[in-house]
C-alpha cells in the first residue's frame, strides 16, 4: 500500500513538473514566435516581433535578384531598389497574435500577407521593373499581331509572330511572386509580351473571305466615252477590314486626282483647227469641265463595297462633258479676231458668218476657248469709256463667254465691220456683230456652246 502512493505521488510530481515545463514553454512563447516559423520565406522562429522585424528586414535589404532569359542573366536589381527595406512590425504583430503558444508541434504561417506585406503600395517595385522592361525592350522584338494580308489576288491570314519584348505589369508580377517566396532568379520568358490577335480569330478569316471577294470585281470608271479599269493592285491597296471591310477614301481621293490631271479640260490650252489660219493653239477660257474628285470618290467606295462588278460615272461640273468623248465638238462659234471675221458651224456645217468688231488695242478681246452661258435680250451694257465717264448701251441680243463682262451682241452704232476699223473704233472687249446677223445667230446658237476666240 504505501508502495502504491509512493508510485502514485512519483506520477503526479512527474505531471506537475511537466505541466510546469508545457506552461513556461507557452508562457515563452507569448512573445515570440515557435521553432521553425517561417515568414515571407524567412525562418524567424523564437524571435519576438522586433527580432524578426530585423531579421526581416536584413534579409530584403541584402536580396539580389537576377531576371534571367534562355539561362542568361540579363539584369540584377537588389532589395533596396525594389523598396524590400520596410517595417514589417504591424504584420508581424498580427501574425503572432494568431499563433497558439500551447501548441505542442511548431508552427510554419503561411503565406497569407506575403504578396501584401511587400508590394502593396510599393511604387519603389513597380517603377524599378518599368525602368528593366524599358531597358531590354530596346534590343529586343515585339509580337506581330496576325492579320489579312493581300497574296496573289486574293486575302490570306498571316500567322502572328511571336516577339521577346517584356510586359513591364507581368514583369512586377513575376518579382512580387519571386521576393514572396524568397527565390533569387525570375524567368523573364514567362513575362514576354503576347500577341493580341491570333491566326484563329473568326474576325480575321470573315474578313480575309469578304476582302478577297472584293478584290475580285471589275471596277470600272467611265468618263466621256472612256472606260478605266482601276487596276487589281491599286483596288486593293485601298481595302482593310475593321468591323467590316473599309475603304480608305483618303485613297480613292488621291486616286481620282490622278484621273482629274489626266482627263480634265477646264483650264487646258487646246488646238484648234480655224475656217482660214490653219491650225491655231487657244488658251484656256470658260469652256471645260473638271471631275468633282470627292463627290467621285465617295461613289467609287460605296460600289466597291458592295463587292460586285461595277461600272460608275464620274461626278463633273463645267461644260463640254460630251458622252462621246469630243470636246469643242462640231458645234461652235469661231471669232478670228485677226481677220475680223465670225462663223458659227453646226454639226460641222457653217450656218452663219459676218465680219465683226473686236475690242481695240488695249481693250482686247480676250483670247480663249469660253461658251455661251447665257442668252438675253434687250439687256443694257454698262461701264467706263476712255475718258472715264461711264456708259451704258442697250443691245437686243446678248450672250456673255466669259464671267469679265465680254459677250457676243449686236451694235447699231458701228457704222461698219471688219478689217482694221477696230482698231480706232473697237469695243471695250466685247465682239460687235452687225444687228441683222446677231439676231440670226441669237436663234440659232444654242447655250453651251463653244466660242473660240483667237
């Protein structure tokens, strides 16, 4: 019996003692944190907060990363430069208050706040990798985006291509994961800027299928009598797709402006065969038409679009725009000023002809191709005679040729026509025509019509 309380009085001194030691142990443990913890990949055990807030610090202050590509180190930055030096207190504190210190196994914490504790905030992390990226971006090769390219007549999607260059956001990334996690090395090709848009994307192939069919018309442009066929490579030099297919008309612009300077008559000097001199050159005057170049254009993107075959007019403003390609024609007024003398040919017959009176010598009447662009009758015609004092003569019959103020009318008061008496006598630019004539020739000249004066 007293063996037995010997035994049982050993087990409780036994128990006490260890109770003893399991309460120290978690006493000491209050304040520091158990063997083997581990935070942000640093071993900090039995330390306490200010402990392990050096410890902490020491070890990101002395990091040296290496960013490495294809086994070759291309940068090194150190803790200070990524901002690893901070105050690790307030998370240490709160970590610790989650330890059990009655625990009897040691405890590693995880990871919960390493990516917080190091880069929230860390402007210092952030712009150091934009200033690597920047850096090795400059040697190196970015991605091309695939995309629908022009090929034999026909639109094909080029495969993308990959590139080396880095994202600077994927680059960050990759450092807060590696200094998290206590690794000394990042593998920059996991942070290669990608492609956007791959040879897969459904847009690519729709819009290489429309594309091709609109390289494929015939697109004709029709001017007078002329048929131009907009050549294959130029057509689709102008087409792109971006939510469906485009048409650059800044393009299509420039290209009717090269018909413009090709096919235009207004302002052109011209030949002309005359009734008694031959052939004469006459310059420019009122007479010709111009292809309205943006109004053209914008008809030309819109047949094009519709992907068929297609022939379009040219918008054009002027006269003489004669759908079978002729330009003075076979109808026109002639006025050889030199020989004081007037036809009117129609159809290529000659109708009418009369000497007449030019603007004397000083007062010339202007030389040029121009056209009828108006008829009235008994019109008063006003201005400055030499001397300066103003006139004004009421003619029955008149046509003005050009936007000066000179026409073709009648003039009662010349007492003759022709030969040198213009000279002393001649109008102030306009061509006199005898009363009788001019009333002829008003009836049978038809607006529009051409007056060559030379």
């Amino acid at each position: 019996m007293k063996n037995k309380r010997v035994w049982i009085g050993s087990v409780v001194v036994i128990a006490l003692l260890a109770f003893g030691g399991y309460a120290m142990r978690s006493h000491h443990y209050q304040n520091r944190f158990l063997p083997k913890t581990q935070v942000l990949g640093v071993d900090v055990g039995n330390q306490t907060v200010t402990q392990a807030n050096k410890t902490l610090r020491k070890h990101f202050t002395n990091t040296s990363l290496k960013f490495v590509d294809q086994n070759q180190t291309v940068a090194t930055a150190s803790g200070t430069e990524l901002g690893l030096k901070q105050n690790f207190t307030q998370t240490l504190t709160q970590l610790l208050k989650k330890q059990n210190p009655w625990a009897m196994s040691a405890t590693v914490l995880a990871q919960s706040q390493d990516k917080a504790t190091l880069t929230n905030g860390n402007t210092t992390l952030v712009n150091t990798t934009k200033q690597i990226t920047a850096k090795l971006n400059q040697t190196r090769k970015a991605p091309v985006d695939a995309k629908v390219v022009a090929q034999s007549g026909k639109y094909v999607v080029q495969k993308e291509q990959a590139g080396n260059q880095i994202d600077a956001t994927k680059l960050a990334t990759a450092v807060t994961k590696a200094v998290s996690t206590d690794k000394t090395k990042v593998d920059v090709t996991s942070t290669y800027t990608q492609p956007k848009v791959t040879s897969d994307s459904d847009s690519l192939k729709k819009a290489a299928t429309e594309l091709s069919k609109i390289a494929s018309i015939k697109a004709q442009v029709k001017i007078t009598n002329q048929l131009i066929t907009i050549p294959t490579d130029k057509l689709q030099s102008w087409l792109s797709y971006d939510n469906g297919v485009q048409v650059d008309l800044a393009k299509v612009e420039a290209y009717t402006a090269e018909l413009a300077n090709t096919y235009n008559t207004y302002g052109k000097t011209r030949t002309f065969k005359s009734t008694k001199r031959g052939t004469v050159t006459v310059p420019a005057g009122t007479y010709g038409w111009t292809i309205l170049q943006t109004a053209t254009a914008k008809n030309l993107v819109a047949e094009i679009k519709k992907g068929q075959d297609f022939t379009k007019e040219v918008s054009y403003e002027g006269s003489g725009y004669h759908s079978d390609g002729t330009d003075i024609g076979s109808t026109y007024v002639e006025v050889d000023v030199q020989n004081q003398h007037e036809y009117f040919y129609q159809n290529g017959k000659l109708v009418l002809d009369s000497d007449v009176v030019t603007g004397k010598p000083g007062q010339d009447t202007p030389k040029g191709v121009d056209f009828v662009w108006a008829k009235n009758r008994d019109k008063t015609l006003t201005g400055k005679n030499d001397d300066g004092s103003n006139y004004a003569s009421k003619v029955s019959y008149w046509m003005p040729i050009d936007y000066t103020g000179v026409g073709l009318h009648d003039a009662p008061w010349q007492p003759k026509f022709g030969g040198d008496w213009y000279k002393q006598h001649g109008s102030h630019g306009c061509v006199n025509n005898p009363v009788a004539f001019m009333a002829k020739l008003y009836d049978a000249v038809p607006l529009g019509t051409p007056v060559i004066v030379f």
